[in-house]
C-alpha cells in the first residue's frame, strides 16, 4: 500500500530528472552537488543513484553546501514531501525531482540502473530498494497509479542487496500483488536477510499460504499492513486468528489513513483493538497539496497525539476529546503539519517487552 510522496511517503524515487549524461561527461569532470531536501532519517534512494552515476563518470560528488553554490558544475535536488519548504539557496539551474516537486517520471534508465551510493549516508547501515513498482489498485487519495502505473517487476533482491549489510528495507507498494514480489519475497524467507516492507502490505490479498511466507521471513522490526478502508477491518479479523497462531500479532504495524472523516478512523480503531488490544496503530492524516488537501485540526489531533501518544491503546477518541474539551468545527482546515510523521514512523515502539 503505497505511502510514499504524499502521506507515509518514505524515499523518493519517482522523477523528472533531466539528467545530463553521454560524451558530455568524457569532455569534461564536473563538480557536481546534491540536496536532499527532506533530509529524514531514510537515505533518497534517487540522491544516491545520482551518487553513484557521476562518481563512475569521474565527477566530484559532494553534499550541496550554499557556501559554495558558485562553485559547482550541476546541482540536484530531491524532494519526497511537497510540504517540505524550498531552500532558497539552491541555484536557479538546479535539477530538481521528486514527487516533493510535482515531477513523476523515472530516472533515466542509466542512472536508474547505477548501484545506490550509500557512502553518503554513513549513518546508514541496511539497503533500500523496490522489488516491484507500481500497483494492481487506484485509490483516489494516492499517487502511486499516476506516477507508477500498473504494478511491474523491478529488481532482483540480490541486485538490491548491500555486500556490507543482511539489512533491507523494501519501499514496494504493493508487493503481494506480484507473483514475482512474491517469488522474491520466498528467496528472502531463510536466506537471512532482515526486511522491513516500510509501505505496508495489503491484508486483502492474504493466503495461509503468504501467511506461511510472511512467517519464515526473518522482520527488521514490524509486519506492516494498511487499514485505510473500512471494509478492510474484516480482513484483519479474518487473518487474525491465523496471524496469532504463527506468533506474527505483536509484530504487526498498521497504518491507518485518517480522512475528513475522522469518526470513520476512530471507529476502524476500536474494531482493530477487538482484534488485539494492544496492537500497533500509525496515523496519518490525509493531505495532498496538490490537489488542495489539507488536514483539519480534529485529523491532526487525532494522528499526531491520540493515535501517535498511544492514547488510542486505553480510551477512544470520543473519550479523549470529552477528557480534554475538545471542539472541532466541522471542515476546518490547517496548513501546519510538518514533516513529523517521516522522521517518527520507525521510531514507534508499541509492543515494548511483550513480543
Ligand atoms: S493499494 Fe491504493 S494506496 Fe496502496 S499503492 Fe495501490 S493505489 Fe496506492
């Protein structure tokens, strides 16, 4: 289930990069300077295949640094959140991409091919990639099916793979929807890699036989799935039962996608608590800059502190907004948020010691 660029959105991927490249780099070894614009504790996936692309050019890669803006033959820009401000001093000829920017082509395939430059993300210690792009489904609040398109093989987990690290981390849409993301997913099972599919899975296409999978896979941290639909609460009842018994409940992480209707969220709340009442719950609420999609108040209040301060775990959101006096008038929207939910998502510890 997609996330990335809008609401959950993780590591740009998607865009328009007018990439220079061919003799124009046999003539002449570049300077050349990068910005990650977000700047969130994930590595841009696309920074770093930029990286990789001029360093075996024989260009100069460095991070980019206002001070010496003057000094540089290319500038990059990446940028996955369309809230996350514009730096004034990038020059005026940067290449920027990025769903961040509205851009949603691809990279040119010869640096979409290169090999992600990790060294610029020392602190980085797993790979990030995609087995699969695109997606079977077209949910209205997503960009996935416009950027992406119908969902595709992409990489091998062994094209994906870092030689210093058994650590990946997976940005798939929609993985189970591939019969290829599956057969790749079976290479992982045993093989000793630690995977997190950091944009969720869809609970609607589980089979005791991908639950068997799932099982057999060695989890960074969570299982993630997404409840961002009603309907898709009975699925969770449905697999529940069957996800408990294969001791995968108290790693499930479920990303839930809070529209203008905030009751219709806090009720797929109390339905999951059903289910297991102390399971893991990761808000966010809707917002889409674009298309003039901003969160209210009562969203906000609802994904950053109810749901995000773990208050969802012993009251509901009538109770708490009762607790507090809370108010909200109807439709009323913010334009505040920041980009506090990419910087928190990994960093929710739910089930404390009761694995
Ligand atoms: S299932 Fe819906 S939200 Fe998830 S990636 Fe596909 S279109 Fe987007």
């Amino acid at each position: 289930m997609q996330r990335a660029g809008k609401l959950r959105g993780t590591v740009a991927l998607d865009e328009r990069w007018a990439v220079p490249r061919g003799l124009f780099f046999a003539a002449k070894k570049m300077k050349i300077a990068l910005h990650d614009s977000d700047a969130t504790t994930y590595p841009n996936y696309a920074i770093m295949k930029i990286s990789a692309y001029h360093k075996k050019a024989g260009d100069k890669v460095e991070v980019f640094d206002p001070f010496y803006r003057d000094s540089y033959d290319l500038v990059y820009s990446s940028k996955v959140f369309d809230f996350t401000p514009e730096n004034q001093y990038l020059p005026r000829n940067t290449i920027k991409g990025g769903t961040g920017y509205g851009a949603y082509n691809d990279l040119p395939d010869e640096v979409d091919s290169a090999f992600p430059d990790y060294s610029i993300y020392p602190k980085v210690d797993y790979a990030v990639g995609f087995i699969t792009r695109g997606c079977i489904n077209n949910c209205d609040f997503c960009v996935v099916p416009k950027k992406e398109g119908k969902i595709r093989p992409y990489r091998s987990v062994k094209d994906l793979i870092r030689s210093d690290s058994n650590k990946l981390v997976l940005m798939d849409n929609n993985i189970l929807a591939s019969d290829f993301g599956i057969r790749e997913l079976e290479k992982i099972a045993g093989s000793g890699i630690e995977v997190d599919l950091n944009q969720g899975m869809d609970i609607m296409l589980l089979t005791p036989e991908i639950i068997d999978l799932l099982s057999r896979i060695k989890w960074i941290n969570y299982i993630r799935f997404s409840c961002d639909k009603m309907y898709q609460v009975d699925y969770f009842a449905k697999w529940m039962p069957l996800l408990r018994k294969k001791k995968m409940h108290n790693k499930l992480f479920i990303y839930l996608l809070v529209r203008r209707d905030v009751n219709d969220a806090a009720t797929r709340v109390e339905e999951l608590k059903k289910l297991h009442s102390n399971i893991c719950i990761y808000a966010q609420a809707e917002r889409n800059s674009s298309k003039g999609v901003v969160p209210t108040k009562e969203q906000l209040e609802f994904a950053q502190r109810y749901v995000y301060g773990r208050l969802y775990k012993r009251e509901t959101f009538e109770e708490y907004k009762r607790k507090r006096g809370l108010k909200y008038v109807s439709g009323e929207p913010v334009n505040d948020e920041s980009p506090f939910f990419a910087r928190s998502m990994t960093d929710l510890s739910c089930y404390g010691g009761k694995k």
